[in-house]
C-alpha cells in the first residue's frame, strides 16, 4: 500500500494565536485543520465532498485503505495483530471486549484507576463473569496507580484490563506492565499515538477513540491479537452478541459493515498522515514527554499543588490545583485573558487541568508554562 504525499507544510503548525487545552474533544494542528477546509468541498477531485461520498466509490475504498494502512504504520502494529475502525466511542467498547474476549463464568481482571476505568469495571461488573478487580484507586482517591508487579492476578484470568493514561486524575503508567503469559487489554483514548513502548507480544488488545490524539470524534480503533480475533466467532457467539457489534464482522467487511463516519475517517487520515510527516509516534513521544518536563518543572517550583505522585504523572493531561479553590479560578480567568483556554479541572475534582494531546505544540506548552511563572511571581 503506498501512501499518498499530501501537500502541508508540517512547520505551519504553530500558526495558532489561541491556545486551547481541552481535554478531548481536543486542539487539532493548524495544517491538519487548514488542509481539511481546503479539501473539503472537492476532496478527491471529483466535485464531490467526503461529507457526501459513497462508501463504495472507489475514491472512498482508497481513502479506507490507506488510512487502514497509516494506521498500522503510525501505531506501530506487528503483523501478530489486526487493526478495524469501529463507529463505536471506548465507553461502548467497555461493554463489547469482554463479550469477544470471555464467555460467561469465566475469569477477567480489572483496574480501578480513574473515571474511565471505574465505568469499564461497572460494564463487566454487570456480566455472568467472575471479574478479579486487581487494583482498587479509590482507596488513595486515585493519586497512585500503585505498583503492578506486586499485584495478584489469579492465573485463570483471560485478561488484564488496563487504562493506560487516566484523563481525569492525570495518572499514566510510566511502564506499560505486563503479567506473564496474562495478556493485557489496553485503554489507550488518550495515548494512542503518544507512546512508542506497547508491549505487544503480551498485548491481547489495544482500543482509543480517535478525538485525542489522531483525530476527532465519530471513529475509534481496534487492534485485536489475530488469533484472539479468529477465536472470538465463537465466542460473540456465546454471548449472544449481534453482528453489526462483532469486530470479525467488522474486520471481514474492511470496516464498512455499516456505512462507516466517513468524515471523521477522513479527518483522522489527515492527522495520521500529519504525524506521519512529523516523525510518526516516536516524534510524538518525545514532544509529549517536553510539554509534561515544562508543565511539571512550574507544578514543582512552588505555588501550585500536584495532584498525583510523580511516579505516575501523566504525559497528556497536567492536573493541579492552587493553595485556596478562589485562586483557581483567578488563575484560570487570567489565563483566559492570555487566550489559554479550557483549563478548568473536571467537575468532581476541581482544580486546573490542562490537556496537550498530539494537536497542542511544545510552543503552546512553553506559553502556559512561562504563564504560570508570571503568575506565580504575581499572585504567588
Ligand atoms: C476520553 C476517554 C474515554 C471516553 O471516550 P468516548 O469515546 O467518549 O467513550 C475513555 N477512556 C479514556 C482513557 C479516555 O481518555
């Protein structure tokens, strides 16, 4: 599969004046969103927009395969593995996986470790299953991920079901872990496309919607062990579980058994291809990993108070909080008049939370960490 040459100028992304750290929904780069405006009226040079396209013309079998093939390149897939897109969001994929991977009375292990993973845990916890919960977050009101190597997993467990960064609380493992011959299943909505060191051989399975870091809402992906997916036509059917839902179905249909999002499919091309053209994910990795060392290096010279332990500070969402609640949102009006934008800390934690995915610069990164030094020596 050849990809196609695309025409943006990767050194045009920091044109952005706003800088905006939603925590997904989330900042797409300033090329990737100049170049879908240009193409969206006449995408394929046919006077016809991707918004209205059949997904059976050719144009539209070409678009899908070759993003089929970006992705596999961008997120690193070994050829152990399949890779469909689904128009399902993660939190459905929370009720679907366990229905591919497990049929009813057997065993699976669960990770409490943040909002997300708690309500993949309540799917399961709703299943004929026997579900291990191997470690339990709330017990340090998700501060810690705790330390994996000392968890108990019982041996019959079919999976280890783990989120790998938690948005909400700002936790990420620093090591993926893994356990043995126990293969993991990997929420990865806010770090797919951000970390290079998936420990595939034990890797049953990865999923992450697309809106965080390689794209925008409406599409998701899937990347399923290829015998855990030939094993799963059986197992679907155990379950019970209907077809349109069944990711052999879907990977046998070349991930159009339904009509897919053709739009957010499109759009997710055009940021895979951008990434691709910045140095693919290690590059991402990297400016990941400079954008936490500026937030974090603010976070600890005073003022501003962490909310999790270091050893397992997220690289993608930087959440913090001021001595009394009055100057958080000081801090986050303020910001607002820098055009920092979308800072505020999620409802039931409060505070400041400032996301930067793959769609927000290092520049953006150095202006909100120069910000909080001035305002540190202002306010502070
Ligand atoms: C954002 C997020 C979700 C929710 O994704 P939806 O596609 O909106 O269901 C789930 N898990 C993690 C880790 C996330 O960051």
């Amino acid at each position: 599969m050849i990809i196609k040459k695309s025409s943006f100028n990767p050194n045009e992304r920091f044109f952005m004046n706003v800088h905006y750290f939603s925590p997904g929904p989330a900042s797409l780069p300033e090329a990737v969103r100049k170049q879908i405006k240009e193409e969206l009226l006449d995408t394929f040079g046919i006077g016809v927009s991707v918004m209205e396209i059949s997904h059976r013309s050719k144009q539209y079998e070409q678009l899908n395969e070759e993003t089929h093939a970006l992705a596999r390149k961008v997120f690193q897939v070994p050829n152990t593995h399949s890779v469909l897109f689904s128009c399902c969001g993660a939190q459905q994929h929370f009720s679907i996986i366990p229905q591919h991977l497990s049929k009813p009375g057997e065993e699976i292990a669960y990770t409490d470790t943040g909002i997300w993973a708690h309500l993949a845990c309540e799917e399961v916890f709703a299943m004929p299953r026997k579900i291990n919960l191997v470690y339990d977050g709330r017990n340090c009101d998700y501060v810690s991920l705790g330390n994996p190597s000392k968890w108990d997993i019982p041996k019959n467990s079919k999976y280890v079901h783990l989120t790998v960064n938690n948005t909400v609380y700002g936790t990420e493992y620093a090591k993926i872990p893994t356990f043995g011959d126990i293969p993991i299943v990997l929420d990865m909505t806010s770090s797919l496309a951000g970390r290079t060191d998936i420990p595939w051989e034990s890797t049953a399975l990865v999923y992450a919607s697309a809106q965080k870091n390689f794209g925008i809402a409406g599409v998701s992906v899937v990347i399923i062990r290829n015998d855990l997916l030939e094993k799963s036509r059986e197992i679907t059917k155990a379950n019970y579980l209907g077809k349109a839902l069944s990711y052999h179905a879907i990977f046998d249909t070349k991930s159009a058994l339904n009509t897919p999002p053709v739009f957010p499919i499109f759009a997710m091309n055009r940021m895979l291809k951008w990434i691709d053209h910045s140095g693919g994910t290690p590059t991402m990795e990297k400016w990941s990993l400079e954008k936490a060392k500026l937030i974090y290096s603010e976070i600890d010279a005073g003022l501003y108070i962490g909310r999790t332990d270091k050893d397992c500070r997220s690289r993608h969402n930087f959440v913090f909080k001021l001595p009394k609640e009055e100057q958080d949102n000081h801090f986050i009006a303020e910001a607002a008049k820098h055009n920092l934008l979308e800072i505020k800390g999620y409802r039931s934690v409060g505070g400041i939370r400032a996301s930067m995915y793959n769609g927000v610069s290092v520049e953006s990164a150095s202006v909100f960490a120069e910000f909080m030094r001035d305002y540190r020596k202002k306010f502070g």
